[in-house]
C-alpha cells in the first residue's frame, strides 16, 4: 500500500505530503489543478522517464518520496533480499531530478539504476489512464491480462523453459545442417591444410629456439669479437690477463703467510678466485669454437624459419602460434566428420523438446480457454453493470497448426467485444465509442485485478470519462469493490464516484497573478459535502446541491450492504 507520497518542486508543485489508507481514495478538483500531475509523480517515482521540464519554473530540482507499506508482499520483499537491501515492512522510493534533466534514483536510501526500479515498480502500482483501452488492443497485453486473471504462471513456466532449450537446440541443428552443405569442399580445404602442416613437422618450442639461433648466427662476428676480448683480458693474455695476475698474487701471498699468519684468509681467496677464472676461460674457448660458421646449419635454419612464416601467413596466425593452429583444424575436421550422428542427435534432441512443448503448451491452453470463459463472463456482466445492457465480452482462443514454439505457448488470444445488442463480437480496437471504450477498459480492469498477484496499489486516471448519471455511480461502485481487495487511488470528475470513497482529498490551484502552485487537503465530511456539492452544481453551490452530497455521502454504501446481507 502506498501509505506517505512528498513531492517537492515538481510541475506546479512546490511543496505537498499527502497521507494515505487502504481502500478507495478519491482525488478531485477543478481541472487544470493538478490531479493527473499527481499520477505522473507516483509514475516517476516508480521509475518513469523524466526530463527537465519536469522541475518546477526557477527550483534547482525535483523532488519525489513515495513511502509503502510492504507487509506479506513476497514478491517486493523477494526483490528487496535480491538486491541486499534492508526492509522492515516498509519502503522508500526517493527520485530525483534536476534542472538539467538528469536524475537520480534511491530505494531506502540506496542508489539505484533506473532499470531497477521499473522492475520494483510493476511490483507495487498498476497505474491505468484515460488511454487504457489502447493498451488492450495490443495481443500481448490481451495475452497477458487473461494469464495474470487464469494465474497461469505455473503453466508458463515450463512452456517458455522448454521452448528456450528447443530454440538453443535448433539453432545449433541448423549450424550444423549449413555445415553439412559445405563440407565435402570443407573437408578437403582442412584436410590439405592439415597436411602441409604436419608436413612442417613442428615440434613444442621450435619457433622460438629458432629464432634464439637465428639471431644468434646475425650476430656472430660481434659475439666472437666480444668473447675474444673477454679471453684474452681473463685468460689468454700472454702473462698480463687476470689469471696470470691472481697467480702471482697468490704466490707472493703463500710466502708472506709463514711470516704473518693473518694473511691466511686472504691468501685463501686469492686462491679460490683461480678457479672460476680458470673455468670462465675455458668456457670463452668452447663459446668460441660454436661460433664458428656451419654453412648448411645456418641454411637449415633460413629455410625452416622462412617455411614457417609462409604458413603462418597462410593462416593468419604468428609463427608462434602456427603449432595451435594444427590442433584447431585437428577438432574442426573431427566435428565435420561426426556431423552426420551429431545431425541424428540434436534432430532426435529436436524432436523430444518439441514433444515436450506441445504437451506442456496444450496444458496451458486448456487453462487459458478456461479462464478466457470466465474472464468473458465477469467482463460481461460487468459491461451490462457499467450501462451497456447488451454488451457481450469474449475472449477468443486460437491454436494455429503452423504456430511456432513460442515462450508465451501456441495460442494466439483476442479481445471482442460487441456494445449493441445483436451486433456480433469484433476485435476490441474496432469499438468506436470512446465512452464505451473507457467502460470496457474498466471492466477488463476490476475483471482482471486480482489480489494473488501481488499489486499493492492501483491507480485510475479519470477512467470514468465519457460516463454519467447511474452509470457513473455503478463506475464508483465497482472502484469501490477493488478497493476492498487492497487500495484504489481514482482521479475523477464525477461526484457519484467521490462519493463512494474511503477518503477524499481536493486537488486545488493556487495563484497570486505571478505564479501558481499545487495544494492538497485530505478533506473531513463537512469539507467533502462541499466538495460534492461544487461537482454537482455550477457557479454557486446550492443548499440543494449540498443536501443531495450529503445523502450520496450517508447513504448506505452498495459494498458494505453486500457484506451484511452475506453475514
């Protein structure tokens, strides 16, 4: 239920809080007040698209609060545990909106993206406008309307599972049916590649030792003059390299150790340090002989690296990689070859899901001409209620023999409708009268609202257009009958609707010839007979105009009297 909504600086509004009850709340007032401005609030705050012009003329920005109370609703307490955030029984949706069109949004206080909260929204408001009926000539609202009434969601289900693993399968049957085609000629491009590549005789890691001797090889007269160098000043120096010196040295420190054994320690190391010198020399040696040229070597090696590259070019792969490449066409040329039993797979795969589905989906539109009797019925009767005594509602199920596998099933759902005794039902959108229209869309509303499904507010924007005198009455009525079932918000004009509301609050204009701005006032039954009595008289409110509200006001309501007779 909504129970608090605060706007600020939005539209004409300044500033105004309104507190509300469950049931039916009437929302009334001259037009141009601001009513419907009230309903686009609530729609922006259940995430709703907003722009710059919805800032108040000179504010910074636009302000919306919406406060809910969220007790035993699973489906907004399931939402609010996915996203990890607190509760308590209670929910605040905060937007913001500034100046320059961007906006922000805030669930108790949490950032949130819009998207977010549009999937919170549907959870808490149905929001039904002037327009409604637009909406129901859509087949998918139609659809839909008549599973929420049927509450289908159970056999939906499995219908839309299984149609999402047929369609996953088939697409994978069709790759490899495109495959198929293609394959001989495939087959015997892969088949020539594999062998050239296999022909190359790659072994792991030959790329780069290749290179590493490849480059070594380019370099080799500068790598031979660097270790000649090095040889010459460690090793072979003709008495003046660091060998022959550290041999002197450790000769003069033998003697000088029997004078003064101090000089032990560092004679020892003297004499460690011959060792590696001796070792580096003789490594510089050998380094030296690799390095001379072995013509048919460095052949070898301009060949096999130039061999490899052209393949690599070949297949658009750097040479690295080119050992990879064998082992992916090794797997494309296998799944080619067992294309024909994984065909006889997926085509049996195939078969078995369709089976499935239409079991499933024949399930489901058993159920949907089930409800679509029902939903006719009620809407029917509810017609009839409304002021068309010979209007008749259907709701037509049809199974075409071609229908795809479809997640919402096979059935294709339409509206008829006929307002006129003996006319024959049409589809809902060739109706003319927008009276009858506004009525109708009505009816499919209380028709189709049912408590089960988790909406914790409804709202009607002047849904009783067109209509007046009785059937005005039976419009309030029928409100008044959904908000036993949780809450109604009704914008409306006609005083036979008011007055059959839980509470009333007056929607007013304010303006002091500079500006104007929006106010609200939950209004006492003094305050609604005269409110009343303005909606039912012209310029000047009557004493007649005032005893006719008071007796709508206290006069027995048709909903209660139903509870007492049924006690």
């Amino acid at each position: 239920m909504l129970s608090h909504l605060q706007i600020r600086d939005f539209a004409i509004i300044d500033a105004v809080e309104l507190e509300l009850r469950s049931g039916l709340t009437a929302l009334t007032g001259e037009t141009g007040a601001g009513k419907s401005i009230l309903v686009d609030a609530v729609m922006l705050a259940i995430g709703g698209r907003a722009g710059a012009d919805s800032v108040r003329h000179g504010a910074e920005r636009a302000e919306i609060t919406a406060t809910f109370d969220i007790a035993g609703n699973a489906g907004v307490l399931a939402w609010l545990a996915e996203q990890a955030l607190d509760a308590e029984g209670e929910l605040m949706l905060r937007r913001v909106i500034g100046a320059d069109g961007r906006s922000r949004a805030y669930v108790n206080g949490q950032l949130q993206p819009l998207a977010q909260l549009r999937s919170l929204g549907d959870l808490l408001i149905d929001i039904h406008g002037q327009q409604e009926f637009l909406t129901l000539t859509r087949r998918d609202t139609q659809r839909t309307l008549l599973d929420e009434h049927g509450r289908h969601a159970a056999l939906l289900e499995p219908v839309a599972r299984i149609a999402r693993l047929y369609r996953a399968v088939d697409a994978r049957f069709n790759e490899l049916t495109i495959a198929a085609s293609e394959r001989d000629a495939r087959l015997e491009l892969l088949r020539y590649q594999q062998k050239e590549l296999e022909g190359l005789g790659l072994k792991p890691g030959e790329v780069a030792e290749l290179l590493i001797e490849a480059q070594r090889l380019a370099n080799r007269g500068r790598l031979a003059e660097t270790a000649q160098v090095a040889l010459a000043l460690l090793y072979e120096g003709e008495g003046d390299d660091a060998l022959a010196r550290a041999g002197r040295a450790a000769t003069a420190l033998r003697a000088a150790i029997e004078l003064d054994a101090r000089l032990g320690s560092v004679g020892a190391l003297v004499e460690e340090a011959l060792i590696p010198l001796r070792e580096a020399g003789r490594e510089l040696g050998a380094y030296l002989e690799s390095l001379e040229v072995d013509p048919k070597r460095q052949e070898f090696i301009e060949q096999r690296i130039a061999s490899i590259e052209q393949l690599a070019r070949k297949h658009r792969v750097p040479a690295k990689a080119l050992a990879d490449q064998l082992g992916r066409l090794n797997e494309e040329i296998a799944t080619l070859e067992s294309a024909e039993s994984q065909l006889a797979g997926l085509e049996a795969e195939r078969a078995g899901l369709a089976k499935d589905y239409r079991a499933a989906a024949r399930l489901l539109g058993a159920a949907r001409r089930q409800a679509a009797s029902a939903l006719g019925g009620a809407v029917t009767e509810l017609m009839r209620v409304l002021g068309m005594p010979g209007g008749v509602f259907e709701v037509r199920v049809e199974s075409p023999a071609d229908a795809p596998l479809d997640p919402h099933g096979l059935d294709t759902i339409e509206f008829l409708v006929s307002a006129n005794p003996g006319q024959p039902p049409k589809p809902i959108a060739r109706v003319a009268s927008g009276g009858e229209l506004s009525r109708i869309s009505l009816a499919v509303q209380v028709a189709a609202a049912n408590e089960s499904q988790g909406r914790l507010c409804m709202i009607f924007d002047e849904v009783d257009a067109g209509v007046g005198g009785a059937v005005a009455e039976m419009v309030g009525r029928q409100l008044r009958a959904l908000g036993t079932r949780g809450q109604v918000l009704c914008v409306t004009h006609l005083p036979q609707v008011a007055g059959q509301a839980d509470q009333h609050v007056r929607v007013a204009k304010l303006t002091d010839g500079r500006s104007s701005r929006t106010s609200l006032a939950s209004l006492g039954p003094e305050e609604r007979i005269e409110e009343l009595a303005r909606m039912l008289g012209g310029v000047e409110i009557t004493s007649k105009a005032r005893e006719h509200a008071r007796e709508m006001l206290t006069g027995p309501k048709p909903v209660a009297a139903e509870r007492r007779k049924r006690r």
